[in-house]
C-alpha cells in the first residue's frame, strides 16, 4: 500500500482528519494512516472537527457517525457546505447501517465498519482519495471547455461579424470598381472625341491649302477661257494668244491636279487613322511568307525601283492577330524608306528582322538611307509631321503605324536614326494582345 494515490501527488500531500469520540480509536487510525504517509489530524469530537475544518483545509475526513451533540452527519454536511469537493468517509457500527445509507445520499462519498481492517482502510481512503482527485480534475476541465466554449462563440460571432463586414466592403468595392470601369470607358470615349476634335481641326487646316490652290487655279483658268472668249468675239485672236492660253491653261491644271491629289491622300489617310473602325478579324498567318506577299504587292508603287528588300524571319513563324495592321505597318516603313530616305540614292536596302519568344513579336525594319536629326526623330510620329508637303506627303503615315501598334496591336514602337546612317524602327507586339 506504499504506492502513491496518482502520479503528481504522494500521500505526504494529503491532509486527513479523523473524528471519533473514542479516544483509542482515533489514536488507532490516526497512527494507520500516518504509517502510510498521510497528514492526519485528529478531532474527539464534532465541535473539535468543525473548528479545525475552518481553520485547515483537509482533503478527506473519516468521522464517526454516533457521537454526542454533533454527530457524523453534522460534521459531513458542515464539511461540504464549506469545501463540496472535500471527501468525507462515514464509520459506522453495523446497527446503524440505514443511517450510514442515508448518508452516502447526502453527498457523503464511503462508509465502513467497525472494527475496520487496515487494509480495508488503506483501501476506501486510497479510493476517496482518487475520486475526488479525478472529480476535481473533471470540473476543471469542464470549466476550462465551458471557457473554450464561451471563447469559440465568441470567435465565431466576431468572425460572422468581420464576414459580413467584409461581404459589405466587397459589395462596396466592386460597385466603386464598376463606377470606376464607367468613368474610365467615358474618359476613354472623351479622350477619343477630344483626339478626334483635333485631328479634325488638322485635317482642315491642312486640307485648307491645297483646295485653296485649287480654287484659285481653277478661277484663273476661268479667267483665261473668258478673255479668250472676248477676244474670239472681237476676232483679235492669233496663234501666240492661243499658245499663251494653253501653256497656262496645262500649268494651272497640273497645279489643280497635284492640290486635288494631295488633299484626296490627306482625307484617304485621315480614314485610317480611327484605327478602332478596322473591322478586320483576327486570324492566323505565316508571317514570312505574309510580309513577303506585301513587299511584292508594292512593286507599282515602287516602280521597280533598284533598292533592296530583305527580310530576315523564321519559317514556322505565325502570328495569330489581325495581318490588315501588319501590312499597312509594313507598307508605310518601306514607302517612307523610299521616298525619304533613299532620296537621291541610287540603292539603297531596307532589312526587316523578325522573330519572337513566348510572349512577344518583335520587328525591326532598318534601312541604309539618308537618316534623320534629333529634332525629326521626336516629331516623327506627330500627325501632319512631314517634310515633304510640296510634293504631296500628309505626315499621317507614320502617325497611322503609331496608332496601329500601340491601340489595334497594343504593342510598342520606337525610332533610331542618325543623319547619313539610316534608319530603325524597332516595333513590340504581345503575341496575343491586339484590339478585339
Ligand atoms: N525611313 C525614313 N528615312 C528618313 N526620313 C523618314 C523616314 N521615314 C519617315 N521619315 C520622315 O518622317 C516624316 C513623316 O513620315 P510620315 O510617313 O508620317 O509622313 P510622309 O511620308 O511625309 O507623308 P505620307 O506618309 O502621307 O506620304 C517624313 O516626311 C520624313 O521626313
Ligand atoms: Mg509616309
């Protein structure tokens, strides 16, 4: 019976209080217990026990039951008023076995009895002991789960609460997010009418000269044809005067010839510029065999001139966007190349390169022209940037193949030129990004 009552605690933790009012009999238990290890305590009567049980906190009494004036029956229910967790063990004669009942049903927790064996001793205190111990552990348990519990739905009701809170901020975001989306699509649309505004306002002052020319030529033509016609009336015609009208005649028609031309390309290129209106739908090209074909469709505009094209790309290359934009990007390079920077040249060669990664087109297009300063490459892509409206040029197409790239292909582009050392267009497009 030496064996500790639970592993934390030993028999030396535990106070015990023995009631009898049978002076050797309590002597008799109190050295039993003590023999075991326990803290005994004695008390010869049920006033004595109430007292120290004030004063000390015991984890166990053994009382008698029959005693004078407070009985075990008083001492039990005196004891677990105070400490209800105190166990309490009631000893008894074996006449008043039915009180004995009676009290286990008012909480005491064992009875025995007299005489009682050691071992039977040993045994129901070890056993009280025990019980109260795990009882004691369970209500502490309960209280700490009661606690975890009450925690827990409190958690749960502030995380409702931070739900709900969050679904209302949601709501709010993606309605700010729409009204954003909104006010951006009208930005968008303001941007483009202002943009358009003012390339309506160039468009006009532009085309303002060459009908201009146009008008005056023909009013002076006009002019002509009715002096000539008073002349005939009046039969003061000769030879020289008809020569004299002819030759003006044919100069004020080349000249309304070349200002009709060039307001007719203004206008044409104006049409391009809303790059938004090509309609074209996207599809899937080999992109050298494509770029190939436009070089070749140029060869009336070139003339057949003696400049060089070649392009440099992989076979197996295929662009998966809209080729329209592609062409006239194309097109636009190697008629510039031409009329720009071959100017004068005899043989000039364009080289485009080609090639792309996972994401990305890349194309260059270099020629060996005559180049250009700083100042001309920053206005390069200006609309009516040109320097060569005497002879027809609007100064759109590189405005036009600015406005390609970057909206219908969303790509980029950007020039590299030096005056005498030629000219680069280096142009990125993302290999699926174009305007839908
Ligand atoms: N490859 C080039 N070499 C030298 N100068 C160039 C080259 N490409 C363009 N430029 C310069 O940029 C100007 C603007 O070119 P852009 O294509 O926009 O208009 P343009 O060619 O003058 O007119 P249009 O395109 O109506 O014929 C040209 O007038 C020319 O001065
Ligand atoms: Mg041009």
């Amino acid at each position: 019976m030496g064996d500790d009552v639970d592993r934390d605690k030993k028999n030396q933790d535990y106070k015990i209080l023995v009631v009898d009012d049978d002076p050797l009999i309590l002597t008799n238990m109190e050295r039993l217990l003590a023999r075991e290890g326990y803290r005994v305590d004695r008390a010869e009567s049920g006033e004595t026990a109430m007292d120290k049980l004030r004063d000390i906190g015991f984890d166990l009494v053994m009382t008698d039951l029959v005693m004078d004036r407070v009985d075990g029956m008083g001492v039990l229910s005196f004891a677990k008023g105070l400490y209800p967790d105190i166990a309490v063990i009631m000893i008894t004669g074996f006449a008043d076995m039915k009180t004995a009942f009676n009290a286990i049903r008012l909480g005491a927790d064992d009875f025995m009895l007299k005489p009682a064996e050691s071992e039977e001793i040993y045994f129901r205190v070890k056993r009280c002991l025990e019980s109260r111990e795990l009882k004691i552990k369970v209500n502490q348990r309960t209280l700490e789960l009661e606690d975890l519990n009450r925690q827990l739905k409190k958690d749960i009701t502030q995380r409702k609460r931070a739900e709900t809170k969050l679904q209302k901020t949601n709501m709010a975001l993606s309605d700010s997010l729409s009204k954003l989306k909104f006010a951006q699509d009208k930005l968008i649309q303001s941007e483009k009418l202002a943009s358009l505004g003012g390339m309506v306002s160039g468009i006009v002052h532009e085309i303002n000269t060459p009908i201009g020319i146009g008008i005056t030529a023909s009013t002076f033509i006009k002019q002509l044809i009715s002096k000539m016609e008073k002349n005939l009336v009046n039969e003061t015609v000769d030879v020289q005067a008809i020569d004299k009208l002819l030759k003006k005649t044919h100069e004020a028609a080349a000249m309304i010839h070349a200002n009709l031309g060039r307001a007719g390309a203004l206008l044409e290129n104006f049409k391009q510029v809303s790059v938004d209106q090509i309609s074209e739908i996207p599809r899937k090209i080999l992109v050298d065999e494509y770029i190939n074909e436009v070089i070749a469709s140029l060869s009336v505009e070139l003339k057949h001139s003696p400049h060089r094209i070649v392009v440099n790309c992989p076979q197996n290359l295929i662009f998966d966007s809209r080729p329209g934009a592609l062409a006239q990007i194309i097109t636009n390079f190697v008629m510039n190349s031409v009329t720009h920077g071959f100017e004068g040249m005899d043989q000039g060669e364009i080289l485009f390169e080609i090639h792309a990664d996972d994401t990305t087109l890349y194309l260059n297009c270099r020629d060996n022209g005559k180049g250009m300063g700083r100042d001309a490459v920053k206005q390069i892509f200006d609309p009516f940037y040109t320097t060569r409206r005497e002879k027809g040029g609007t100064g759109l197409g590189l405005y036009v193949v600015y406005n390609l790239v970057t909206k219908a292909l969303s790509g980029t582009i950007e020039c590299v030129s030096t005056p005498g050392r030629g000219t680069e267009f280096k142009v990125k497009v993302p290999l699926n990004g174009w305007m839908v």
